[in-house]
C-alpha cells in the first residue's frame, strides 16, 4: 500500500482525496498579469496547487542552442534572450506567492538546476518537482533532498533502471512519484495508463500522473487506476504562443476536471461489499427468495 506524504496541509496518498495541480509552468509567457489570472482560473475550478518552472538560464541553454535565432511574440530574438524574458525573477515570486496565499492555494516549482531550487527555497514551497528532463541529474537531486521537503519525480522519458536510481537518491518518505509521457501534446496510445499501478507495486510512496494530452478522458482514467495526485498544464486560451498552450487545459476545462475527479473518486468508494440503506426498499419490493440455500 504506497504510504501518505504531507505536501503543505494536504495528505497526498491512498485514502485521501487527489490532489489536482494546474501547472503554469511558462504559460505565463513572461507576464504577471498573465500568471495571476491563471492563479484564479486554479483557484475557481477547485485546484489544491499551482505549479511554475524555474530555470538558470545560462545552466539549463545549451552553448550550441544560445544563439539560434526565433519569432516570439516580441519579435525575433536568440534563444537564450527568450529564455531571460520568460523567467520570473523574485520580485514576480514575491508577488506569486502572496497572491496565492490570498487565494488559499498553494504554489511550488519545477526547479531544472542546483541555484533554482536555491532561490524557490527563499519562499519555503510546500514542495519541489523534478521535471522528467532532470531525472538523471545525480547533483540535483541530491540537493532537492537536502531541502527536506517533499519531492515530486516526474518519469517521462525515463527507463525503469534510471527512475530505480532516481528514487534511491531521494529520501522515500518524502518521495512522490508522477507517471508522465514527456509529449507535447501526447497521443492517448502513448500515454501508457496501466503503468500507474505498476509503478504503485515497484516503489513504496504515493503515485500520480502527470499529463500532457489533449482532453480530459484520459486524466479520469488515470484518477479510476488510482492515481492520487494529477497534474495538467493550464492556459487561459489554448492558441496563445507557447510551445505547451496545445496541450494544456483552458479555464471552462479546468473546472470540469477538478468536478469530475471529485465525482470519479466518491463513486470508486473503499472496495468494501456492503448492503446501502438506499437499497433497503428494492430488496423488500424485488427479493423474493430472502436467503441463498447453502450448499452441502
């Protein structure tokens, strides 16, 4: 049975609710404003967390990447000039982080190398996320651990035997495991659902998804194989520039989700056969024979 992690003032495991992340990540496209309407579209539909990204430019750009040339929304510019102009410095988190404690929703990041988890450290995060792109970053993670806090390992792109190296570098009672296809947008037949409980058997700590299709089908299928936490990007118009708008969820789909989840799960109930006191008047209306005769 995977074991509970405490993730703020949430219990995240098997037997509590799922807990539903909208993940922001760079959604925002650089913009505040942007990132705060996001914050009230989680907040309206019911999400427990928001999520963002946070990368060291000049760590995570690869030298030979820097200097590509592409259009953006504010004209063409290098790479690593687009890189600088989505990250959010600490005056930006400063106000993420007040904002969503006006909004009683808690907020955390994917953190790409060792000085981003050292500056979402400053804002004491209910958690960090290992994104599936840093799976195999030995000192990363390391450092991750050493924070204390819970942390949530993304496995898309990975093999087992690296996702079994990845979980002995981090501290199992604060481990939280998220099956993911790191496509975007990725096709149902890629999304390998049934991993979800295979996942639950190999490694003893809650296990969730995190999703990048189009849809929310299969994000419900993942909740019914017993996934306890989800995760899906969120965007305010799928259309808007930004190479993960496709595949995320945009604010009328986000409020389904989070109501549906709570439907999937009341309905999934414990596995227990019992008898409801709501079946009583059928079984007095419609049962002729009161007891099956046992059989010699």
């Amino acid at each position: 049975m995977p074991k509970q992690v405490t993730v703020g003032e949430r219990q995240v495991g098997s037997g509590h609710p799922v807990c539903v992340i909208a993940e922001i990540g760079i959604n925002h496209n650089g913009d505040l404003e942007t990132a705060k309407k996001l914050i009230d579209a989680a907040a309206v539909a019911g999400c427990d967390a928001v999520k963002f990204q946070k990368r060291t430019p000049e760590l995570c750009v690869p030298p030979e990447q820097r200097d590509l040339r592409r259009e953006t929304p504010w004209g063409i510019m290098t790479y690593m000039a687009y890189r600088e102009r989505v990250e959010f410095g600490r005056r930006e988190y400063e106000e993420i982080d007040s904002y969503c404690r006006s909004k009683k929703i808690f907020w955390f990041a994917s953190c790409w190398d060792e000085p981003a988890v050292d500056f979402i450290e400053q804002f004491e995060p209910a958690c960090h996320k290992v994104p599936s792109a840093c799976l195999t970053d030995g000192s990363l993670l390391r450092r991750l651990d050493e924070t204390g806090r819970p942390v949530m390992l993304s496995t898309g792109m990975s093999t087992l035997d690296e996702i079994d190296t990845a979980v002995r570098s981090l501290s199992e009672d604060r481990l939280l495991l998220a099956h993911a296809t790191s496509t975007y947008p990725c096709q149902p037949a890629e999304l390998n659902l049934s991993l979800i409980p295979s996942l639950q058997r190999r490694y003893d700590c809650p296990v969730g998804y995190s999703g990048h299709e189009v849809g929310l089908q299969t994000t419900y299928a993942a909740v019914a194989l017993g996934a306890c936490f989800v995760e899906r990007h969120i965007t305010l118009d799928r259309a808007m520039w930004g190479s993960d708008q496709a595949a995320s969820v945009e604010p009328h789909g986000l409020i389904r989700l989070v109501r549906d989840i709570r439907v999937i799960e009341a309905a999934l109930g414990d596995g227990v056969k019992r008898v409801y006191e709501s079946e009583m008047p059928a079984m007095r209306r419609l049962r002729r024979v009161k007891q099956v005769p046992a059989t010699a």
